[in-house]
C-alpha cells in the first residue's frame, strides 16, 4: 500500500511538470492562429503565476480544511478543465480567463505535496519527486511538437495534456480513501516520534511563522533559487548565440543540456540524501552552480559554455528540494503546511520578477550579463543559507543547554 501511494504522489508531480512548458513551445502558433503581438505570452505567464501565488499563499488554510488528498483531487481537476478550455478557446481573451485557474490549481498541489514529502518522507523522496516533476516538464515540449510539426495541431496537444490530467483525476478520486488512510496512519508515526524529522522547534508552537529566526533569509533563498532557475531557462539560449555565436538550434541543445542535469542530478540526489544532510548538499550544490556560472564568465573556448550550464543544472538539482524538506526540521512540523505556502508563493514571484528583470537589463546593454547576474543569485543563496545554518546551530545549543540545565536542576 505503501508503495502504491509513493506512485501515486508521483504521478501528481509529474502531472504538475507537463503544463509548465507547454506555452512556451506553442506560443509560436498561437500566436500566429490568433495574430497575437508577441508579448501577450508573457501577459499569460504572469496571469498563471498570480494564480499559483494566491492559491500558495491560501495553501496552509485550505489543507488544514480539506487534507491534502482532496487538495490535490481539486487542483488536479482545475488544471485538467483549464487545458481542456485552452482546446476550445476561441480567442486569446479566453486563454487569459483560463490561465487563472490554471495557476490556482498548480499552486494549490505544488504546495500540498511538498508538505506532505516534507513532513512524512525522508530527504530522498524529495528529490525524486521534483525529479518526476522534470519528466512531466521534459514531456510536456514533446507531446506538443508531434502536434505542431506539421500541422500546427496546437490545440490537440492541450488536449492530449488535458486528457492525461483528467485520467489521473480519475486515478486520484478512486484512491481518496487511501489518502485519508495514510494521513491517518502517518501523522499517528510522527506522534510517536517515528516520523523523519528531528525537529529542532517545538512541534506545539504557536509563533506566528514570520517572526521566527531564520523564515525571512530563508524565504529570499527561495526567491533568489527560482528566479536563478527560470532565468537561465529562459534566457540561456539567447546568450549562447549573441555571446557565443551558436546557432539557435544548437543552443536550444546546450539548455536542455542544463535541465537534463537538473532532472538526473535530482534522481542522483534521492540517493546520496541516504548518507549526506540536506546542509551539505544544499551548500555543494550552490558551489558546484556558482562554478558553472564562472565557466560562462570567464573567455574560455565555446565547449567549455555547455559545461558551465551542465554544472549549473547539476548544481541547481538537489537545492530546492532539500530547501523544502528541511522546513520542518528547520521551523517544526506545525508551521510547515502555512510556511510552505509561503515559499512557495516567494518562489514563484522569482520565476515571475527575475527573468524580466534582466531581460530588461540585457536589452539597454547586452546579454552577455546573464552569468554575471546568475553568479549574484546563487553568491546571494550562498549567504542566506549558510546565516540560516547558523541561526539552527545557536537554536541546537541552546536547546542542548536547557535541557542540560533541566536534567541538573532536576
């Protein structure tokens, strides 16, 4: 039963990945079906992204009302009626009603399975979760361009991806119950102590999340993370032809190159998660990116670019995932559900701010600023991480010292 439900949470996270690219590989014949200008794609971005904001931030009510199976059930469904709409919408007016709901529902389940890995699976079933998630979103790009290679079937690919969604629906209700079973079963072991988390706050507290050591550091890392993420997604290949004189086709390699080591890197880190801590991968990940980016900086021979964006991917792989996972060993298990929201929702206001940002830069000067601006993020993670170590470090010990003081006084 158990293994069971590990594919089913799975399965949902790659379900969340197969829509998350799918504009930005039809947008070419959307907009020439519409006659759309240009920019209204990322009109559309931003309606999507100010869906999952909301729906992150309203996360923590919401699943302590419904529970994270009927969640997820809900989210689910919205994104499937969403792309279903996306196949019948008869104008561009109309893709930006259902962007919308498309936003809220991929917040809602992006946020919802994170707390529940989070707080009931050990490191590596983090990592092999947003691993399933590069799959969905390495499909996603796939099943579009059989549709639009030669006949611009666009709106047959949202279908299919619609249709893929509305199948898990289905997989989703009929195992409801054994969600609640689960629930049940789980936060019964972590009452018992043998859940995963060695929690270095008192599961009981009642301390408003912001006001806690560590949250803020904590939530701008999310926010440098995703933007550094997004922004060498969306903007690497135009460096590695203006800067490095590579045609698009093959740039268009170099980067999926980049998110190819993001995804193996993520499956690679599921097991190294058995023997090494969240601190340290988070910490060699950051290195190992920021050593990527100085590839890209520095005037070395072109090959030596596909390298660097090799290595940021691979170094990228193992941060967001133990980022989340360590939130309820870094802030206990009873502010997890609300604070996940919030870094979820800080998470993608990067995605959404940053990638424009220096979009907008590069267009006043020159796009060869790119690894500059993705050596500022990560040396900017790098800092907050390491501050927010401390902060634990000086919790633990005094901690330690309480209870020491307890057991003399005692």
């Amino acid at each position: 039963m158990a293994t069971l439900f590990l594919i089913i949470i799975y399965l949902s996270f790659i379900s969340l990945g197969l829509p998350d690219s799918l504009l930005g590989a039809a947008w070419p014949v959307i907009q020439a079906d519409f006659g759309a200008p240009f920019g209204v794609a990322g009109v559309l971005s931003i309606i999507i992204a100010a869906g999952t904001i909301v729906s992150s931030l309203a996360s923590g009510a919401v699943l302590k009302r419904l529970g994270t199976g009927q969640v997820t059930l809900i989210s689910c469904f919205m994104t499937a009626a969403a792309l279903l709409g996306f196949y019948f919408a008869p104008s561009i007016i109309w893709l930006m009603v259902l962007a919308l709901p498309l936003g809220l529902g991929a917040g809602s389940v992006d946020a919802a399975l994170n707390n529940y890995v989070a707080t009931h699976y050990k490191a590596h079933h983090m990592s092999w979760l947003h691993c399933f998630w590069g799959v969905g979103a390495t499909l996603g790009p796939i099943i579009m361009s059989g549709f639009i290679r030669e006949h611009d079937l666009w709106r047959d690919g949202y279908l299919t991806v619609a249709v893929i969604q509305f199948a898990l629906v289905v997989v989703l209700f009929i195992t409801l119950p054994l969600w609640k079973r689960m629930e049940k079963v789980q936060s019964h072991a972590v009452k018992e102590g043998q859940g995963p988390q060695d929690k270095l706050y008192d599961a009981g507290s009642t301390e408003q999340p912001m006001r806690m050591k560590g949250v803020k550091i904590t939530l701008m890392t999310f926010l440098f993370y995703c933007g550094a993420e997004a922004t060498v997604g969306l903007w690497g290949s135009s460096f590695l032809v203006n800067a490095k004189d590579l045609s698009a086709a093959v740039a268009a390699q170099w980067v999926s190159m980049y998110y190819g080591g993001i995804t193996v890197g993520r499956f690679i880190t599921g097991f190294v998660t058995l023997k090494v801590s969240n601190r340290v991968l988070i910490r060699s990940g950051l290195l190992i990116a920021l050593a990527g980016a100085l590839l890209l900086i520095l005037p070395l021979p072109t090959f030596y670019s596909l390298i660097g964006f090799m290595l940021i991917g691979f170094g990228f792989a193992p941060i967001y995932p133990c980022m989340l996972h360590a939130t309820p060993e870094r802030f206990g298990k009873e502010q997890t559900q609300k604070l996940m929201g919030y870094q979820m929702a800080v998470a993608y206001t990067g995605t959404t701010l940053l990638p424009p940002l220096l979009g907008w830069i590069a267009a006043q000067t020159t796009i060869t600023i790119l690894p500059f601006f993705v050596a500022i993020y990560i040396a900017v993670m790098l800092f907050g991480s390491e501050r927010v170590n401390r902060i634990m470090k000086l919790r633990s010990l005094r901690s330690e010292t309480a209870s020491t003081n307890h057991s003399i006084n005692a």
